[in-house]
C-alpha cells in the first residue's frame, strides 16, 4: 500500500510571507514544494504526494490541516523561510512531542536538508505550537529554509538550481522517514544485430576480359580511343 505524504507550500494568494532582497517567500516555498513532489514521485516506489496548494492562493491554516486529515496522510511536511535577521535552518514539531516516530522522521529530514546548507548555520530541531503541526492528525513538521532578509541566504533562494538541491534534499529525508525504497531503472534489452551475409573469399587470381586483336596497330589504337571516351581504361599489349 503506498504512502501518503502532503507537502505544504507556506502563506500564499494575498499573503506572500516574508519579503526581502527581492523575493517573496509564497514564492519560493511554491517552487520548493513542487520541486520535491517530483522528485519524489519520480524517484521512490509507494508513495503519493498531494501539495496543499499548487497555485498562489490563499488557503487558511485550519483548511491546510484538514486537507492532510483527509487525504490520511502518513506524514505532513509544511515549507517556509524564516526572516529576522538571522542565518541559516531549522526544524519543528508541536511542543508534546517527545521522542518517537515524529521526532525520527523529523531527525531524517532535517539532517537530509542540511547537507545541502553547507557554510550555513544549523539552527537545530525545535518545538512550537504552530497549527499546522498542532491540527494535523499524522507525524507533521514544519521546515524554515534560511532567511529571506539575510542577503547571503537571500542569495543562496534565488537560485533555482539550489532550491531544486533543497527539495531534492527534502524528498530524499522523507523517503528514509517512510522507509520508501528507490525505483529500479529498467535496462533496455541490447539490440541484437543483424547476421552477416558471408561474403566470398577472393583467390587472389584475376579474370581478364579482351575486346579485339588486330594485325593492324592503327585499329588497335582507334578501339582504344573509343574505349577512353567511354570512361574505360583501354590497355594495348602486342605479342
């Protein structure tokens, strides 16, 4: 039976999120989470990923929750990006987890994703009261990807292949969080090739082929004009 996971693309229609050095975390988490949907799909057996939103709209943090509930998801992942001067990522759960599958799954996907955050700061696995993680009726957690108002963060968003490192990242945690085993790559059968036609051996013998003998050299040399103009290569011998 395949797992469920629903990936939660933060804020979003009338509210962007946080903004700064020219982006909008909506945005940004959208491509994150899109990102990592692909990738999963794409890569790992068993699994189905639905994405709270897959446009710009605006959906409420009660609809993101039931949405997940309904789908009776096996794990609920909700992407941000964090502002207030800081640097780097970090991870969380509701404020009763102690422990268990939750905290596993956690562990698996943040630890996944910062090996993307190289030279950035792990600002570590925490615990909050946020709807999402406190509403959802499945393992949740929530991810700050780096900080929008932090230019080298900032700088590290803006590029598309990173945020396709950082959901590449993501999916490949969830995948160890579920116990998702990877799609085998099927090898194309080799192409069998046509048999080859024997070709006859030569005896190294040559066959000779005369068009005239004349007592006269004059015929001789007269066929052999004519010969030339027909493109052949005329040679004359006498005997």
């Amino acid at each position: 039976m395949s797992k469920i996971v629903v990936i939660d693309p933060g804020h979003g229609g009338k509210d962007p999120g946080a903004c700064a050095n020219g982006l909008k975390e909506k945005d940004i988490v959208l491509k994150i989470s899109k990102y990592a949907k692909d990738y999963l799909e794409d890569g790992y057996e068993g699994v189905k990923v639905y994405l709270t939103r897959s446009t710009d709209v605006f959906l409420e943090l009660s609809e993101r929750a039931k949405f997940a509930n309904n789908k009776k998801a096996d794990l609920f992942v909700s992407n941000h990006i964090n502002a207030g001067g800081g640097t780097g990522f970090e991870s969380y759960v509701y404020t009763t987890i102690n422990g268990g599958t939750t905290e596993k799954m956690r562990s698996a996907v943040h630890n996944e994703v910062m090996t993307v955050y190289k030279g950035f700061r792990d600002r570590g696995k925490k615990k909050a009261n946020l709807a999402v993680v406190r509403e959802t009726a499945m393992e949740a957690m929530l991810l700050e990807h780096l900080f929008i108002d932090t230019k080298k963060d900032a700088d590290f968003l803006k590029l598309d292949d990173n945020l396709k490192a950082i959901a590449k990242a993501e999916a490949n945690g969830i995948a160890k969080a579920l116990g998702l085993k990877p799609k085998t790559v099927k090898k194309e059968a080799p192409k069998k090739e046509a048999p080859k036609k024997d070709i006859p051996k030569k005896d190294g013998k040559l066959s000779k082929v005369q068009v005239g003998a004349f007592a006269d050299p004059k015929n001789a040399e007269k066929l052999a004009a004519e010969l030339k103009k027909k493109g052949y290569k005329p040679f004359i011998t006498k005997e």
